[in-house]
C-alpha cells in the first residue's frame, strides 16, 4: 500500500477509535516516518513508497487500544532533540516548548548560569537548557528512580552528560541539603487536580500518576515551591514553572504571598497560559 494511501487508512481508523482528527492524523505521519526511518518533514517526499499495512498493525492496535505513540515507538521530540521515551516519565509535550524557550532567551546573555530543573522527568526541559546554553550548568532533579534513569540516558545519548548533575530527592530537599543556589529554577510539577485524573484521556492516564497528581485542587506542589525556592536563588534570580491554562492567577497569589513577584505569564502556541516567572521581592 502507498504511504499517502496508509496515512489516511491509519487516520481513518484512529478517528473511529476515538482519537481527535488532528491528533489522528498526527500520530500517523509520526508513525509512518518512524516506519521509514526517515524524519517528519521528509514524508511528503516518500508518499508513493509502499509498506505493507501488516508492517504496522501492531503500533495500530496498540494506538487505538489507548497506548501513547511516544511508548510504542520509544521516543518522542521536544525542541529539536530526540528523547527516549518510556512509561517511567511524563511524555513532553510540544506546549512545554515556549517555557523551555522562556528559560533560554532569560539565560543566553548570562555568564556560565547555574540551573535546577525541578521534577526533570525525561529530562526535556533540562536537555533543552543544556543544548541551547552551551556554558550552563544544570541540576535535574527527580523523586523517581526509574524517570532520573532514562533522563540520564538521554543526557548520555546526546552527549549532554557532563553538564548535568541528576539527583533524586522530594522537590527542592537535596539542592537545599546540598547548599547550592541558582540563577534559574525551573519546574514541570504535577498540576492536575487529583480528582480530574480517571477523566483524562486514555493515553495519558497510560503515563505516570506521579506525574500528574496534583494534589486535590493541583496546586500542592507550587505551594511547597512558593514555601522554598527563595532559598535557592541568588540575587536577580528566577524562578520559572510551566502550570495549567487556568493556574496562572492562583499560582501568582500563592507566590505573593511567599515574597515572589510576578514577571510575566508565558502562553504557548494556542495562545493559553502556560507558564509563570517569578522573582523574589529581596532580589
């Protein structure tokens, strides 16, 4: 079968299974060009190649079963740089990208910055600071083992390694343990309110619920970062969290009212917020 003919076959069956028309679509052409090992952007230029539709009907099967792409295949994209991908960490998301981008532009003029990113995952935000900020120094940090594991995998995979440290500890507890300070912490944590959880859709609620899990209303873990990072910046520094599209305003009065004050609110591609930075009111 011609691979114009595939996409629309798979697209097709993934819309009866559910899954959003764009996201359909998406997810075939990702899939195909991981097929024909070619990258996204070169599909166009193979769409009268043939694959038999036997070569991807397990992947199918398991899409429409609700598996994420990003396990099927093993690894995903964010900024620019392959990830490997496992249900051991939160897959990154492509609205992520404009934070990651946020951090870099704050930091590109700075002198060798010292970095924290708090509850690294996969390590996207952290890789991304790393690839983009040729002399920063990054510390990833993680509760889990298994998610430190494959974010140092990636670290090793794009030659990354010896810019990072990764320590596994609750939140802030080892950088604060460890007497460092930074110019920049930045934070993914979990913000989806406990109770949202079995209301997601299928693919997410295949990956890790201590990535998501944020607590009743899914502010917790920006209480305890409001209660703690002003202890970790330097003068000037900032503190930059990626939250939910409606979060913004609650985040900022929980950090008023930890002695942060609110730079600016980051909205990603959509145009729905994605993010926060903070300084301290003593910087």
């Amino acid at each position: 079968m011609k691979i114009c003919q595939l996409e629309k076959k798979i697209t097709e069956e993934l819309c009866q299974a559910g899954i959003e028309a764009n996201e359909a679509a998406s997810m075939a052409r990702i899939l195909l060009a991981y097929k024909l090992s070619i990258g996204l952007s070169q599909l166009p230029l193979h769409r009268d190649d043939e694959l038999d539709d036997a070569a991807i009907a397990d992947e199918l099967a398991q899409l429409k079963a609700g598996e994420p792409l990003q396990y099927i295949i093993g690894e995903t994209e964010f900024m620019g740089l392959t990830l490997s991908c496992t249900p051991s960490a939160l897959i990154p998301r492509g609205d992520s990208e404009v934070v990651a981008e946020r951090a870099i532009q704050l930091m590109q003029d700075k002198q060798s910055p010292l970095i924290a990113d708090i509850c690294t995952g996969c390590g996207a935000y952290a890789l991304a600071l790393a690839a983009h900020l040729q002399d920063a120094k990054i510390w990833a940090v993680d509760i889990s083992a298994e998610a430190l594991a494959l974010a140092a995998h990636n670290a090793q995979q794009l030659q990354l390694e010896d810019r990072i440290t990764f320590l596994k500890g609750d939140l802030l507890a080892p950088l604060l343990e460890a007497g460092l300070t930074f110019d920049l912490i930045v934070s993914n944590p979990p913000y989806i309110p406990s109770m949202e959880l079995p209301t997601l859709p299928p693919q997410v609620r295949r990956e890790p619920a201590i990535a998501l899990d944020g607590g009743a209303d899914g502010l917790y873990f920006y209480r305890r970062l409001a209660a703690d990072s002003d202890k970790l910046l330097n003068v000037n520094g900032l503190l930059l969290m990626e939250h939910g599209y409606d979060q913004a305003t609650e985040i900022a009065d929980i950090m008023s009212e930890a002695g942060f004050r609110l730079l600016e609110v980051i909205k990603d591609y959509t145009g729905h917020q994605r993010g926060s930075l903070f300084c301290c009111h003593h910087s």
